[in-house]
C-alpha cells in the first residue's frame, strides 16, 4: 500500500544502488527531500553524509545511529547530525518521508 497520493509517482524518481526502495524526489539548492518506500524488507548498509531528518509515515524503521538502535513508527522523527555513521532497516510495507541538507545527496533518474 502506497501512503502517498498518486502525483507523487510524478515526481523524479531517486537513482540508487538499491534495489527493493523506491525514492520520489523534490530537490533544491538548500536541500532534498524524498519519499522513500519499501515494498520488501529492506536494508541500508552503514554510511555517513550531511544532516538528515526523517519522519516514519508507514511501516517500522529500525535505525543504527552512531551505534545507538532505535524503533521508530508511524508518527514519529528521527534526526541524524552531519557525519554520523548510520544504518537502518525497514520493514515490509515502511515508508518514511527523508530530508537531506547537502542538495546533493540524490540524483533523479
């Protein structure tokens, strides 16, 4: 089930490397956001970037922050500082909303 409304399938879609997460893009000089979902389980490897805020729409995430795991649902935020190594891993059906200070982090497709 898709939580988001059906123009949002016409924005740019993300390019990623990963396959199984499906990202719809709105980017600008001063940041991006994206609309990520994940039909399967899925999970992201640990990496760092610039700060990065998310909200869960749908879904749990499980989310590695400098070592440290937390659950997040539907509802609630996550707030990740620049250069902080993370993780995470979404459950079957999760959707969260992503905003990225470089406006760089994505490209569309």
């Amino acid at each position: 089930m898709n939580p988001f409304p059906d123009w949002m399938d016409g924005l740019p879609e993300v390019d990623t490397s990963f396959t199984g997460l499906e990202g719809r893009l709105l980017s600008s000089p001063h940041g991006q956001a994206v609309f990520f979902r994940a039909d399967g389980e899925f999970e992201v490897p640990p990496h760092a970037h610039g700060a990065q805020w998310g909200i869960v729409v749908a879904g749990n995430l499980e989310l590695t922050v400098d070592g440290e795991t937390g659950t997040y649902v539907p509802g609630e935020t996550y707030d990740i500082p620049a250069g902080a190594e993370h993780s995470a891993r979404f459950e079957a059906g999760t959707s969260v909303i992503d905003v990225f200070q470089d406006p760089d982090r994505y490209s569309p497709k």
